[in-house]
C-alpha cells in the first residue's frame, strides 16, 4: 500500500476513524511490513464495528421517532 506522505496521511485517516492505539499500531506495521493481507483483515474489522454502533444507533434514532411521533399524536 502506497500513500503519499504514507505516515501523515495514515495518521490522518485512522484519527478520522477513531482506531483504538492498538489497532493503529498493528496497522502501522502491517503498512510498514507490506501485509496486505493483514492491513485488509484489520480495517475489515473496524469497519464491521463502526457498522454495528451505527446500526445501533439508528435503532435509538427509530424508537425516538416512535416517541415523537407519540408525542405529537399525544398519545403518551
């Protein structure tokens, strides 16, 4: 995997990300020791999790709504 300015514009992604220190060490090394199987498993990874808060957030999001709509109907 080939960046430009490699260490500073990983840096920059993975803080937009949020990575736990952990994970962004293991990914560093991954870039560092061209393992491109292991850099794909890592944010692989990452991504499943930041795609389970998000699914979980919408379900707080959707029963809000519910009570919104509640509220509005003034039906509680």
């Amino acid at each position: 995997m080939r960046l430009r300015n490699s260490s500073t514009e990983l840096q920059r992604w993975m803080s937009v990300c949020d990575f736990p220190a952990e994970i962004q060490d293991q990914i560093r090394q991954a870039v560092r020791d061209h393992q491109s199987a292991e850099l794909l498993y890592l944010l692989q990874g990452q991504r499943c999790q930041l795609m389970d808060q998000l699914h979980a957030a919408q379900r707080k999001v959707d029963a809000l709504d519910y009570g919104l709509r509640l509220a509005e109907q003034k039906k509680l």
